[in-house]
C-alpha cells in the first residue's frame, strides 16, 4: 500500500544517516510496493548503485524514466539520465552511455526554456 510505503520511506530516510545497507533495504521494500513514486525510486536507485548493484539501480533509474512527468520531477528526469550513462559508461557501453547523457542535456534544456 501507498500508507506502508511511504512509512518505509521515511524509515530509510532517516536510516540512511547512520546506516545505508539498511536503508538501500528500506527504500527497495517502498520501491515494491509503490513504484511509480518518483523519488522513492529514484533514492533506491542510488542506494543500489552506492552498495554496487548496478542491474538493481539501473531498473529503478529507468523506473523512474519511465514515470517522472516533466515539469514536476524534471531534477529525478535529469539525475536518472546522468546515472544510468554512469552506469552504461562503467560498462564500457560508449553509445548507451551517450544516449543517456543526451537525454539529460535535452531535459535540461526543456526545464531552462519552460522558466
């Protein structure tokens, strides 16, 4: 449910101050069970990769790709981008990389120009 959800969001937020094995934990168990909340997944993406887990953060990264509206998460649109490039780039996927990268700058870009 949303309500548990979001209890386990505020759990790893405040965890990942002293603790962020457990808090990666706490955000993939809200990523579950509410994925389409933006920034939930966008923190459980980042906890991922931080720990090494690049296949998990990659999936919640372009999770939220697939989900952020633009003009409302245009910040998890941009840093979604630029994280699954790192990730495409340590995999020496040079394209990849370039086409995330480009779909950042192109975000970024419509933000600049909506203001």
């Amino acid at each position: 449910s949303e309500e548990a959800a979001e209890a386990f969001r505020t759990l790893a937020s405040i965890t990942s101050i002293f603790d962020h094995d457990k808090a990666r934990g706490y955000y993939a168990v809200a990523a579950s069970l509410d994925p389409n909340h933006v920034e939930g997944m966008f923190w459980n993406g980042w906890l991922q990769a931080e720990a090494g887990s690049l296949a998990a953060a990659e999936t919640a990264y372009r999770r939220v790709v697939s989900t952020a509206k633009e003009g409302t998460d245009d910040w998890a649109l941009y840093w979604a981008h630029l994280a699954v490039g790192d990730i495409r780039l340590s995999r020496s996927d040079l394209s990849g990389a370039t086409a995330e990268y480009q779909g950042a700058n192109a975000n970024a870009v419509a933000t600049v120009a909506a203001r």
